[in-house]
C-alpha cells in the first residue's frame, strides 16, 4: 500500500514520528514496507545512532543492504567500546564506513588504552565534528586533551559523569581554535582540573562553561582561572550538588566572578534548598560585569512550603536595580513550589515592572 502513496505524502508521514527511540522504531518497521527511504525516513532514523561492541556487526550489515550511504546522513554519533578483542571492533567498524563527514556530535565512551591508540584515526574519520562527548568513563586527563587536539573544528567539549584521573600532562597539544565550550560534569574533585589547566603552557580560554560541584570561591583553582580567562567569558552554569555549596558557610562566596567582566548569562542551579535568593544576591555583588543580560536560578529541590526568604528576595530586587544591570532583559525563576513563586512576584515589584521576571511551574 506505501509504494502506490506519492512519495512527497510518504515524506511529509515519516517527518511526523517523534526522534526517540519509539518513533525510529516505527519507522524501521514502515521504511522497510515503503523500500524506498525517502529524506526524512532516511534524517529521522539515522540522524542520531548508537554503536557499540554488540551493535556493530547489525550495523554494517544494515548499511551493506541499504540502497543509500547511510552514514552520510548520521548527525551525531556514540561510540561506546569495551577494549576487548572478542569479534568486531569499533575502529575495524570506523575503517569499513570511511569518513562520516555529516556528523558534527560525537560521544565516546572508551577505555583509555582504545582511545589512545585511535587518535589518528578518530580525528581523520570525523572531521566535521564541533562537540565531543566523554561519557561515564575514567580517563587521564592527558588522553582527553589529546583527542581534544585531534579534532580541528571543535567547539565545545563535554564530560559527562567522568572519572578524570589528574595526571602531570607533559604532552603537546594542538587546541583548536574555535574550541571555546566546556561543560563539566566530574565524579571528583572538579576544582582539580582548573589546577592542571592552569599548569599548561597553552591554557584555553573559554567563553561558555557549565559545571557541576565547583564554585569560584576564594583561593580556589576555579577562581584562579578566572582571574587569568574570565573576561572572556559570557555564559557560566553553575548546579550545586550539595547544600553549602554555593555561599555557605561564611566563606565561601563567589570573589572570582570579579573577574568575568564580559558575563552575559548566569545560571545557577540548585538541587537542595538553601537561601536561594541570599545566594544569588553574594553572586551579584561580585560580578563587574555590565553587559549582564539574563540570569536563570532553577531551584529542583522540590516543592516546600515554608521559606523565610522575605527579605532576601527584596533585597535582590534592589541590586537588580542598580545602573550596571540596566542591561538585564531577563530574570527568570523555575520552581515547583506554588508559595514560593508568589513570594517572588510580590517581593521583587520593581523587577516586575521592568517586565524582567518570568517565574515558571516546573
């Protein structure tokens, strides 16, 4: 019955299934029926594709049998290896498709040893990428920086729930240029890292940063950082994986936001409840910058009812008003607790009336 549809009604059909795993489901099952896999069969199904020791060998037999090269349509890819010599491997998978010059994400999920020993050959078959992805995996230091090398158009790094092992890094890296991104995501001392970066002889500058369990208090490596590369920086995520991490106790106030003189987005997430507004105005009085235009507090800590904020909140609303943040076009609050989003909306009157606060139910 598909085959005698137009293919332009066959087209604008698969472009309606959703992009998890579901609806690629469904349309394996009807692209197969329809034999011929027209664009968006072809861009939702194999836009976004997993391999790993198990699915390589399903995989190639799948782009063997496919009338189309199915890796030019693959945007971001994972590749996850074990290291173990049983069967195909991903590199004998790498080597067999040639270059995948459409994929601009790539996630990796590999052992030091596979890692190293494919540099080469990660940075010639991916070309085009712009974000690299580590994910749940312990890696020295020294292996990620040089695969960071290995790729000429990147733009951003990601390291998701890594154990990074802080050796002495002693290798040369080639940085990219444009590699400008990093969002931190470590089972371990974070602050770490900054003290190995700033051991390099070339140190990255970056404009965006996201992290989780590291704040730039006093005397910390992230503070240090900043002093050295803050003022290039414009977008900073901040999410506290426990309570006192962000301005309590006495001492631990952000003094290395003094120096991100450029910052145009702050975000701060929180996933316990502490004094969110009292910690979001010691983060204010820091910041310089003048060009600051929006700030996003998430608080995730569940719905509470009872929170002695009063003074707190307005007290945030005055230093919104001050002359270096005019600038501010947005101030947005994400909460699940009904009490306390009103509690916002009549202690902060003046941001309200500049049309900046947006508080969300989520």
């Amino acid at each position: 019955m598909a085959d005698r549809l137009p293919e332009e009604v066959i087209d604008l059909f698969f472009a309606e299934f959703p992009t998890d795993r579901a609806g690629k489901r469904t349309i394996g099952e009807f692209g197969l029926v329809c034999k011929q896999w027209l664009p968006s069969s072809r861009y939702r199904f194999f836009s976004d594709v997993d391999l790993d020791d198990r699915s390589i060998k399903p995989f190639l037999d799948v782009v063997a049998r496919s009338p189309f090269p199915v890796p030019n349509f693959i945007r971001s890819l994972g590749l996850s290896s074990s290291g173990l010599e049983q069967g195909l491997k991903i590199e004998d998978c790498l080597r067999t498709l040639g270059p995948f010059v459409q994929v601009t994400t790539l996630r990796l999920t590999m052992t030091q040893d596979v890692l190293e020993r494919n540099y080469a050959l990660l940075g010639n078959t991916f070309q085009a990428v712009t974000i690299l992805v580590f994910r749940n995996v312990p890696l020295p230091l020294d292996s990620i920086l040089l695969a960071v090398s290995t790729f000429p158009a990147l733009k951003s790094v990601v390291l998701d729930w890594v154990t990074l092992l802080y050796d002495n890094p002693d290798s040369t890296y080639r940085f990219p240029p444009q590699w400008d991104s990093l969002t931190m995501d470590l089972n371990d001392r974070p602050d770490a890292f900054f003290q190995v970066l700033l051991r390099l002889p070339q140190i990255p500058i970056f404009s965006s940063l996201s992290m989780r369990g590291v704040y730039p208090t006093e005397g910390s490596h992230f503070a240090r950082y900043l002093a050295h590369a803050g003022s290039a920086l414009q977008y900073l995520r901040f999410e506290a994986e426990a309570s006192g991490e962000f301005g309590e106790p006495a001492g631990r106030y952000p003094v290395g936001l003094s120096a991100s003189t450029g910052l145009q987005h702050l975000e701060m997430v929180f996933t316990y409840y502490t004094g969110i507004a009292a910690t979001v105005y010691s983060a204010l009085t820091y910041i310089k910058s003048s060009s600051l235009v929006s700030l996003n507090v998430i608080d995730a800590s569940g719905p509470i009812t009872d929170r002695p904020e009063r003074q707190d909140w307005a007290k945030l609303d005055k230093i919104l008003g001050e002359r270096r943040f005019s600038t501010l076009q947005s101030f947005r609050v994400q909460t699940k607790s009904q009490v306390l989003g009103m509690k916002i909306s009549q202690r902060m009157p003046s941001a309200r009336a500049r049309g900046i606060l947006r508080v969300v139910y989520e």
